[in-house]
C-alpha cells in the first residue's frame, strides 16, 4: 500500500483523490469485509466533516487574508526600514521583523513570500544587498508563519494527535521566535563579518526618531491587541480556538475597515481564497482519514511499530528516525499530507514511549513531539523539488532571479532551522516551558 501511494505520488496524481482511491482498492485487496466501508464513511464524518476544531480552519484563514489586505504590513516595512535601514543590515533586521508580525497575523506563507518579495526584494537588491542573503531572509522570515500562532498547521496537529490547541499554541511560540532570532543573528554576522553583503542605506533626517516611532506603534497596536487577544483567550481557556478564530475574523474585518482597504472585491477575493485553502485542506483530510484506517485494518500499524522496535530500547532514537524520515517525506509531500497521513500512525509510537523522569507528562512528551515536527516541516517549504515558498518567490517575477539563484539562497535557512529542530530536541523547555504556566 504505501508503495502504491509512492508511485502515485511520483506519478503526479492529485494526493487526495489518490489516498481515497488507494483505501477503496486495498479494502479488495486485503479482503476487508464490505460491511467496513460504512466505518470509512463514518469516520470521515467524525473526524473531518462534523469536527468542530477543524471550523476554526476557515476562520484563522480569513483573518489573514484581511490582515494582509488591510496594508499593516505596507505601512510596516516602510517605517521600519526608515529607522534602521540607515545601519547595515539594518534592512534585513527589517525584513525579519516583519516576518515575525505576518506569522502572527496571517499564518499564509503565500501570502507572506509574495508580500516581502514584492515590497522589499527590489528595496533590497537596490540598495546593493547580496541575492542570496536577501532571497533566503525573505523565504526564512516569510514561512514562520506556519509555525508561530495561530498557525493552522497547529490546529491540524492538535486535532490530529488530541493535544489542546492552546497548549500547543503556547509550545510553539518560543520556537517560532527562537527561529526568527537566528534569522536576525545570520544578517548580523553578514553585517560585521561582511558588510559589504548587506550594505546601509540612506541615513536618518534629524528629528525623525520620534515621529518614526510614534508612527510604527499607532500602525502596529491595533493589530496587536487582535492577535494578541485571540491566543490569550485560546491559551488561558476562555474560548476555544474555533470562538477565537471566530473573533479573529471579525477584528480583522474591522482593521480593514477602518484602514480603508474593505470594499466589496477584497471581501470577495478573501472569502474564495479562504474557501479554496479550506476545501483543500479538508479533502486532503478526507482521503488521508480513509487511507490511515484501511492501512491499520491491513496491518500497516503494526509493521510501523515493529519498525520501531528495531531501533532498540532508546526513545530518543525512534524521535531521531521519525524527524529525518519527515524531513526526507518534506522534500516531496505539503505539510497537510504528513499531518493527516503520518503523525496518525507515528503518534500512538511516540505516546507509548518510555523517557523516564525526562518529562512530566505524557501529554508533555505529545507537546514537544508536536512542536519538533511543526519546526521540521518549515523546512518543506524551502527544500527542492517541491519547496512551496520557492515557487511563490519565483512566482513574483522580479527581474535578475534566477532559480539557481534561490535554491542557493535557502540552504544557510534550511540549516539554521535543523538548528532549531536541534535545540527544541535538546532543550525541551524551550516548547514546554510557556505550557505549563496555564
């Protein structure tokens, strides 16, 4: 079976009609009796279609969308790079911080790399910095929006691995920002070791400072009242996250009132590409959920499982094959695929093994394997053949790039987010710390 779902995957079939396709052919093939098809059917309906964690989904979409279409970032970026684009590197530090803010106000990593790539790509390669220090800051900064909250990847994985999406959210958020801080460490070691890479541009007016300032906090409050209001009210339990993406949305849509930028054709846009991602998320799920019980009831479960025990005794060795085998699955399937396919049948494994006194719980040890797996998967957006993010660059069309020219960019991005992989594996306190203080 999962031979056939490699073919199929090389083969350019669409993934999902593929999954539910390959469950269909092998309930025959594994002579399953027929009465079992009412159990895909109602399990798809249990676990995808009546699932009231995945309607937050939708919601945390659309509150991105108008984000991103409310002009925060515009406005951001051009106040930023005013107070520190004066200094090297002063510009790539801006570029990071803005990053930081797009992954938590929007979380769509489309929507974050064409962003930064078409308002500060051209800034950058004008005022002389170096192609690949500029494209592989704007890729690094532009897909931590998949990991820092409120990620829908993390809702995925909370439902997925029946871990509380609060907590999860609060596990992620340090690791999110501890990848940001490599990424403003890498332009400042480009800064003093080579500052010709990254090169200042032109310097402050006298005065300026304080205008700047005021300027950047009256543009930056308001949206951070809204985010930061929705995942406190998710972390402490005051609402579920579907409540609070609810209330999300809906600030949003004021934010993008009140800056001027609603009419009917940005409503329009937001509303189908939220419908869009959703539908596809959510048939992946369908097709994934019908695949992962099927591949159970043939024994696939405890060929998994036996795999582990080969490994030996030592849980922190099954941690280690699970992260490379998704980081090598990263290469060639979307984090929707490895979320519904594989954290299913690698969750149970995980949950059943035996670290000591290293935790305090079980439900600490599925925190931290979740969160290592959310910073693994940033990387499936950077790796060729099928690095998202590189295409969503390329896609811009900015004169002087060049594929070969963003392929070399990612690599140093690509290795100092393994680092973060490495240091979450390491120093668990680092997911687990902010957990457990709710």
């Amino acid at each position: 079976m999962l031979l056939a779902l490699i073919a199929g995957i090389f083969s350019g079939y669409p993934v999902a009609f593929l999954l539910a396709g390959l469950s269909v052919v092998f309930m025959f093939v594994g002579d399953i009796p027929l009465q079992s098809f009412s159990l895909i059917t109602s399990r798809v309906f249990g676990a995808v279609l009546e699932n009231w964690i995945l309607a937050a989904i939708p919601l945390f979409i659309f509150m991105g969308l108008m984000l991103e279409k409310s002009k925060v970032a515009d406005k951001l970026l051009l106040e930023l790079e005013a107070l520190f684009g004066s200094r090297p590197g002063g510009l790539g530090l801006t570029v990071v911080i803005i990053g930081i803010v797009m992954a938590a106000s929007t979380g769509i990593i489309g929507a974050s790399v064409v962003l930064m790539a078409t308002l500060a790509l051209p800034l950058m390669l004008k005022q002389g910095y170096d192609k690949s220090v500029a494209i592989g800051t704007i890729l690094g900064s532009g897909t931590l929006g998949i990991l820092i909250p409120p990620s829908i990847m993390l809702v995925v994985f909370g439902d997925v691995m029946q871990i509380p999406i609060g907590q999860l959210f609060a596990g992620a958020l340090f690791p999110g920002l501890l990848l940001g801080l490599f990424y403003a460490l890498y332009i400042v070691f480009v800064a003093i070791f080579k500052p010709q890479k990254v090169p200042p541009g032109k310097p402050l007016e006298k005065g300026s400072v304080g205008k700047l300032v005021l300027r950047l906090l009256k543009n930056l409050i308001v949206p951070a009242l809204l985010i930061s209001s929705v995942l406190v009210s998710i972390v402490v339990g005051i609402a579920t996250p579907t409540e609070g993406a609810a209330i999300g949305a809906f600030g949003a849509l004021l934010i993008a009132f009140f800056n001027r930028q609603l009419n009917w054709r940005v409503l329009w846009e937001s509303l189908k590409d939220t419908c869009l991602t959703t539908g596809m998320i959510l048939i992946l799920a369908v097709g994934a959920t019908a695949f992962s019980l099927v591949f159970k009831r043939i024994g696939g479960q405890d060929m998994i499982e036996s795999a582990a025990g080969v490994l030996g005794h030592s849980p922190y060795m099954v941690i280690l094959a699970i992260m490379i085998l998704i980081f090598v699955l990263g290469f060639f399937l979307e984090w929707i695929e490895i979320s519904f396919l594989v954290l299913p049948l690698f969750a149970p494994i995980v949950a059943s093994l035996d670290f000591g006194d290293a935790f305090h719980s079980q439900t600490d040890v599925m925190i931290w394997f979740a969160v290592l797996v959310a910073v693994n998967l940033q990387t499936s957006f950077l790796t060729p053949p099928f690095g998202y993010a590189l295409f969503y660059l390329k896609g811009t069309g900015i004169p002087g790039i060049s594929t070969g020219d963003i392929y070399r960019s990612v690599v140093p991005v690509v290795g100092m987010q393994l680092l973060g992989v490495l240091a979450v594996a390491l120093f668990p306190a680092i997911a687990l710390w902010l957990p457990s203080k709710f």
